[in-house]
C-alpha cells in the first residue's frame, strides 16, 4: 500500500514539474526553446548574412569618405 502512495506522490512531483504548477513547466520551457530555435534557423539574421552586410557598408563608407574629401 505504501509503494503506490509514494508512486502517486511521484507521479504528483513529475506532473508538477512538468506543468509547472502556475509557473511555467519544464516541458513549456523545452517547447519554447524548440520553437525558438526553429525560428532562427529560418531566420536571415545569420552570421554570414551579417558578414555580408558589414562588407557592403565598409564598402559605401570608404566610397562616402572618398567623395566627401573632394
């Protein structure tokens, strides 16, 4: 009798836990992580696309400069 009191309390704890009991719950934080990262890898925001973009304004800069100095 005892074993299956202390599984349901287990099972209470991990039911809880995954919940989160008013607070967000491990498995709300895990889907959110999930979520997030789909979304960047979908996103343009990526180091080479920041390469690029740093390429191109030293470019316009150094053409700014140069037309500003005549």
């Amino acid at each position: 009798m005892e074993d299956i009191q202390e599984i349901k309390e287990k099972l209470a704890h991990i039911e809880k836990l995954l919940k989160g009991n008013g607070i967000i719950g491990v498995a709300e934080m895990a889907r959110r992580a999930f979520e997030m990262c789909q979304a960047q890898q979908r996103s343009k925001n990526g180091l080479l696309d920041w390469t690029f973009r740093t390429a191109i304004m030293l470019v316009l800069s150094f053409i700014a400069v140069k037309v500003g100095l005549k």
